[in-house]
C-alpha cells in the first residue's frame, strides 16, 4: 500500500520521487478541509483519545484508519476517501488474499504527527507506505526547506477490527455544527466521564452529567443545559427519551469536528444500544460507536442469559446480550460485580442473537490488555464508585469494591 | 548599572575581576551548558571559559569574551577554578529569570586567586546581592584535539532546522546516528528507539545549508543521553557548526547572539559510541 498526502501551505516543498505519480495539482480538497496533512494529524491525535492501537486497513473506497479502547466500548473509524491523497495505491489484492493491513501503536504512530502547529507550518507531503516483506510502515513527511523525516515503524499484522452499526436502526438523530457541542461540553469538567443527553419539551435538547444513583444528593455537583432546537441543523429524536454515552471519548472526535468545521451528526436509539457519531465530507467519512449505559428500568431485548446468575445483577436486564455477558465474566473479577452494561458486538449485527462459538471472529482483534479495569471505570465505575473526581467526593465509599454486594 | 566593589585588602589586586550590566549575557550561556553540577573556569585576558564534561565523553565550553563585559581583567596569564555550576546560575539569577522589559541584573565578580572564593555581586532596583561561591582545584579535562586541518566533514545549518528536530529526539533510542557524505543523504539524523528508526534528512540544497563541505562519507553514533543538553545552546543559537573528525569525534559549535546583539559561542565536543551494532534502515 502506498499513499501520498499532500501538503499545506509550505513552500520550497521538493517534487515527487521517482516512482510516484502525480496528480493534477489542484488541492483535492473541499472548502472544509484545508491542507491535509495536519488533517490526518488530527485524526491521530483523535483516535488516540480511544485506544492504544492504530489499525490502518487501506481498501479500495480509501484508507482506513481505526481504533477501540480497551473494552470494546469505544470505536472509532477514519475513511480517507482516495481523492483525499495526491497518490492512493492501496496494493493489490489477489483472488485469495485480502489487501495487507496493519496495527501500529498508537504512540509510536502519534508521536509523528505530535505538534499539530508544527505539522501545519512546516509539512508538505507525507507519504505512507506500506512494506510487509520489510515487516516496516514507512511514514515520510516532506517538510519545509527540503528536510526529510522518515519514520519506519514496526507494525504487526491484525484481523479486520469493525464494529458493526447501522445508524439507520437508530430512532433519533441529531446534526448540529461542532461548534455547538463543544460551546456545551466545555461547561462540564475534563474529568467527566459520562454525560446524559436527553430530549425535552418543545424538542430541547439537554446535556447533564451522569451521576450514579448511590451518590448522595446533596453533595454532588449537577450541571445541565439545555439547548434549543434551532440551533441544529436537523433534530429526529423520539420524544422524552434520553441517553448515557463516556463523554471522554467522544471530545477526541469533537476537537476534530471543530477544527474541519464539519457538523457532526448523532444516531441514538434506546439506552443500552450503541451511539454513533457521523462526520462527513467528500474526502472523508468519520465515525465514533460508543456503548451506552442501559437503562435499569427499561426493558431491552432479554437475552439468553444462559442462567448464568451468579452475577448479581439488580435486574437480567441490564445484560442486553450474550456476548456482552461473556465479556462481563472475562471481566468481572469474583463474579460479584454487577453485569456490565453491554459494549456493542464486533462482528455480529445488532442485537445480537448469536452463538458463543462465532466469538472466534475477534480474536484476531482483540489487544493484549486486560479490558476489565478500564470497562469497570466507565460503567462500573460510575455505578460502583462514587467519589471520582467531576463528582463530588464522598468520604465514606458507598459500595466496596469486591465480593458480595450489590 | 556597573559598580564598583571595594578594593581587597592591603592593595592586593584581585586575580581576576569583571563587571557585567547585564547578568544574563553570561547566566543563558551558562545554562545552555549546565547539565553537570559542576564547572571548571578558566580565564584569560581574551575572556571567559565555562566547561563541563561528563563520562569522559562529551565536553561543553561556554565563551564570553572579554567584550561583552565592561570590564575585564585577569592578573596572571590565566586563572582556573572548579566551581559549582548549579550554585552560581541560582547566584546570577537571585533576582529571578524572567526579567521585565528594560530591567536587568548588574554583575560585579571579584576572584582574589587560588583558595578564596568567587565574590559575586548583583544589584537590581537598587537592591544589593552578595554572593560567596567556594571554589575548587580545578579537575584535569579532555583534550579532543579538534583542530581545523583534521576535519573530515563539516557543515553549518540554520539553527531554526534543526531545533524541532532535537527537542523531538526518539529518547528510547540509545544512539544519535550522524551520517555526512557528499552524497545522499548529505546530512541525516537517525535515531533506532523502541517504536522503529526515524531518519531526518537535510539535502545539501536546503535553505537552511549554509555551508556544506564534506568529503568523505561518515556515519557515527553517539549516546543520545549525551547529546541531548546540547538542546539547550540550539534553542539559544541562531547558526550551529557540525564538524567530525578522522576519528569521529564531533564537533558542535552554536553561534549564539546575546540581547545586545553581540556573539558568544557555545561548544560541544562528543566521542562516538564504542558499541557498534548494524544500522536499521
């Protein structure tokens, strides 16, 4: 796989090597966007807000570049359409193999777009290029005054990493311009991990903060606010409904929004089924899936639970699915916690009615790291653990953090 | 403003004494040097040496020359002490390092010879600082014998090019791999650190090229670690000579200009790294 990206506004940039191809010079690029270097720079530094690994997966309709946390509750993917590079090789796929791709971690890849003035200013070109026999991605960027930068990265060879989503199944969506959302999100603190967005009387918007039930209220802190229906571009939500989404994750996407002042479109449907946040462009097509927390009083989908209680969870429901399930006894350490609230399936259509035997899917995919202390702290956390700070603190600890309790 | 301290006892001269009216002319050249504890000063009639070495491999050297002080003068042909670096910077900068426009720190350093300790007296607003540094036998240092005719590969870059590039450094690299040639790459930078080889490349056209004589084709390495304070003359340097020997000794001098605008120069001296291992490309 090849690709060359072109540059900014930098002059004294050296032409193509031998070997590559140019295209007409125009900047393929729309109004939006403006040079495209520090445009991939951002979508590094966004996607590294989710996981510890960068998956880079060329294909014929682009370059596309993913990322999952931890436990699988957080995903995001990047699809540089081919007019968004100057030069777009994505290699050739034979009747038996599948075009190469690759993960790189995220640091290493980060580390290369690091200063986003800095890509801005003084880089040109940047070329990506992919050698699997060399077991090496080749990162070059072109900067100001001639200077070179090649970076040769060790990769490692990965399963296909997609969450499967349709935003069309969701009942509610939302299109509002990035500025918007961040003017909102700033009101809450960095630390926050989760926020409520809910939909009001006379089609308001409102954004609060998640507090978890235990919580004393007299000592925490709420905040919430509500924003008109005019001030999207196109509300459809269902009335009176509302949605728990990790706020965290979702503000790596939103600096990026803002910085393409791209609108940023969101599909809900009801608590506990994921949340997805579309960015769109002629160049470019983002999106962010993030697990919601489920409702404890709704009734979703009852899942064969495969009477497995022995997690004390305060309701089956809370559990949407199978694979969810398993994913909580990996997790769950001496099978007290309650059952998580359920990360989308990778692989599997939504909701998911599936085997335990088609997990192998993800194997391919799944990190070296533990998920479950991270998973905890968005969704147990929150319920388990009063006292994180964006909340007020109690003193005392409302619900110890081991067996046999509820 | 310049002032005079006392004159010492009994008529003696004082070995060395010098006034400077604006301490940070010698305090930023001091800190772009400043990654050991200790320093050895030397002084002669042309000015002031600050050196620092450290692992027997790599060598600093400040110079302030007799001009840029108003006034300077040594007694005998040269006098040398070993100092505490870290101790005389907190000295030179009691008043604080960021200074308000148009206000500075005023030096008057006094040094009565071997054994007595160096008088530093600063004044700010009309506040009076006296400072009272011991001084030691000063410690034998490395001679690289670089001299201009055993120069193999020498090149001078804007200061502006490399900076980024410094501060960036791969630090999970153990090495600093510097290639010269009269061919490509001409100039490049290779670091080999935990997450692959990052390679920097400067062709001999650049805009930042300002001089590009190399002969022979090198490649050295040398201890990151060691390497990295010379960061700090960089940021301060507005021109940097890269020159490396037959041995591949290297050679890094930064011409550094003051607030007045006057030159100083700050030196670097490193040995290449004895442990050879194949380059990664």
């Amino acid at each position: 796989m090849k690709c060359v990206i072109a540059g900014g506004n930098v002059k004294g940039e050296r032409g193509l090597g031998p070997g590559e191809r140019s295209v007409p010079a125009e900047p393929c690029l729309t109004p939006h966007t403006l040079s495209s270097s520090p445009v991939l720079g951002r979508a590094v530094h966004s996607l590294s807000r989710i996981g510890d690994e960068l998956y880079l997966e060329p294909t014929e309709s682009g370059l596309s570049l993913r990322a999952v946390n931890s436990s699988r509750s957080g995903f995001a993917s990047f699809l540089f359409a081919p007019l968004f590079f100057q030069l777009y090789e994505p290699g050739s796929a034979g009747p038996e193999t599948e075009l190469f791709r690759c993960k790189v971690h995220m640091k290493s890849f980060l580390g290369i777009f690091r200063s986003l003035p800095s890509l801005e200013k003084s880089v040109g070109k940047c070329l990506i290029l992919l050698k699997p026999r060399a077991s090496r991605l080749v990162l070059q960027l072109h900067c100001k005054y001639g200077v070179t930068k090649t970076h040769n990265l060790a990769f490692q060879e990965c399963e296909r990493l997609q969450a499967v989503f349709d935003t069309q199944s969701c009942a509610s969506h939302l299109c509002a311009p990035a500025r918007l959302l961040a003017d909102a999100v700033v009101h809450f603190p960095p630390m926050l991990a989760e926020v409520t967005l809910g939909t009001g009387p006379g089609g308001k918007i409102s954004l609060r903060n998640y507090v978890e039930d235990e919580a004393e209220p007299s000592k925490t802190m709420v905040t919430e606010l509500w924003l008109a229906e005019d001030e999207f571009q196109s509300v459809a939500v269902t009335p009176g409904s509302h949605i728990t989404f990790c706020l965290k994750e979702f503000r790596g996407l939103l600096s990026f929004a803002e910085a393409s002042n791209l609108p940023l479109t969101i599909h809900f449907d009801e608590p506990g089924r994921p949340m997805i946040f579309t960015l769109d462009d002629t160049v470019l097509e983002v999106h962010l899936v993030l697990a919601t927390l489920s409702d404890l009083q709704s009734n979703s989908q009852s899942p064969s639970t495969n009477g497995v209680s022995h997690l004390p969870a305060p309701s089956d429901d809370f559990a949407d699915d199978l694979e969810s399930y398993m994913v909580a006894m990996e997790t769950g350490e001496g099978d007290s916690e309650r059952a998580p609230s359920p990360t989308f399936p990778l692989h599997t259509p939504w909701p998911a009615q599936r085997e335990p035997e088609e997990e192998k899917e993800e194997e391919g995919a799944v990190p070296g790291t533990p998920p479950h202390k991270k998973f905890r702290s968005l969704f147990f956390g929150s319920v388990m653990t009063p006292g994180r700070p964006g909340v007020a603190t109690t003193q005392e600890v409302l619900a110890e953090d081991s067996e046999g309790e509820s | 403003m310049p002032f005079s301290a006392p004159p010492a006892a009994s008529g003696e001269r004082y070995a060395l004494s010098a006034s400077l009216d604006n301490a940070r002319h010698l305090s930023s050249l001091l800190r772009a040097v400043h990654f050991q504890d200790h320093a050895t000063c030397l002084a002669t009639a042309s000015g002031l040496r600050v050196t620092v070495e450290d692992a027997k491999c790599i060598q600093a050297n400040a110079f302030i020359q007799a001009e840029i002080f108003q006034e300077f003068s040594v007694q005998e042909e040269s006098v040398m002490f070993r100092i505490s670096l870290s101790v005389l910077l907190d000295c030179l900068t009691i008043f604080g390092t960021s200074s308000l426009p148009g206000t500075s720190t005023a030096l008057r350093m006094c040094y009565r010879g071997y054994g007595y300790p160096l008088m530093l007296f600063l004044e700010e607003g009309g506040v009076v600082t006296v400072c009272k540094i011991n001084t030691q036998e000063p410690d034998e240092l490395l001679d690289f014998d670089f001299c201009s005719t055993k120069v193999v590969n020498k090149i001078i870059l804007q200061s502006e090019g490399l900076r980024e590039a410094f501060a960036e450094l791969d630090m999970t690299s153990e090495v600093l791999q510097i290639t010269m040639s009269p061919d490509k790459p001409y100039f490049r930078l290779s670091t080999f650190g935990n997450a692959g080889s990052a390679h920097l490349d400067y062709p001999r056209d650049s805009d930042l090229m300002e001089a590009f004589h190399c002969s022979q084709t090198q490649t050295n390495r040398y201890k990151i670690s060691l390497l990295k304070p010379s960061t700090k003359a960089l940021a301060l340097s507005c021109k940097v000579s890269i020159r490396t020997d037959a041995q591949g000794f290297l050679s890094l001098q930064y011409m550094i200009r003051n607030e007045d605008g006057q030159i100083c120069f700050v030196e670097y001296y490193c040995c290449p790294d004895e442990n050879i291992t194949e380059a990664e490309l």
